[in-house]
C-alpha cells in the first residue's frame, strides 16, 4: 500500500491514477494531518510519498516525528 502525500488536487490525481494502473494500492491525503490519520489506522502502509513542504507542515519534520511507527516504512 502506498500513502500519497499531495496538496496539489490534479496532482495528487494524476500521481493516485498512475500507481493504480501500475497495479499499486493507494490512499491519498491532502496534507500532513489527513496522513497522520491515515497510518497506520487504514493497515500498514509500504510507502509514504510526501512532498517536502506541505500546507500544514515540512514533510521531513513529519518523518522525524513519527519515525518509530514509519519504521517499516520507506518514504519518500
């Protein structure tokens, strides 16, 4: 499963339709929160995609503070 990380709605989509057809389970959130939502509560996810700069937040600010539960996770 792959969480993207994408405030940028055509974006997201576009990046959302491009793992699907290359057979990748994928949620989405719009921001840092909706992610913090969203793992692990919806299962384990295999990769976080996070955008450096985020509306809420700085994307490697919000690894640092949830490294010890991403610690199965790759993300990028």
């Amino acid at each position: 499963m792959i969480l993207l990380v994408e405030d940028e709605k055509l974006l997201r989509w576009s990046l959302r339709q491009r793992l699907e057809k290359s057979g990748h389970a994928v949620a989405d959130a719009d921001n840092l929160a909706a992610a913090t939502e969203q793992h692990p509560a919806a299962g384990a996810r295999d990769i976080m995609l996070l955008r450096p700069v985020a509306p809420d937040g700085n994307g490697l600010d919000f690894y640092e503070a949830n490294a010890e539960r991403l610690e199965d996770t790759w993300c990028w």
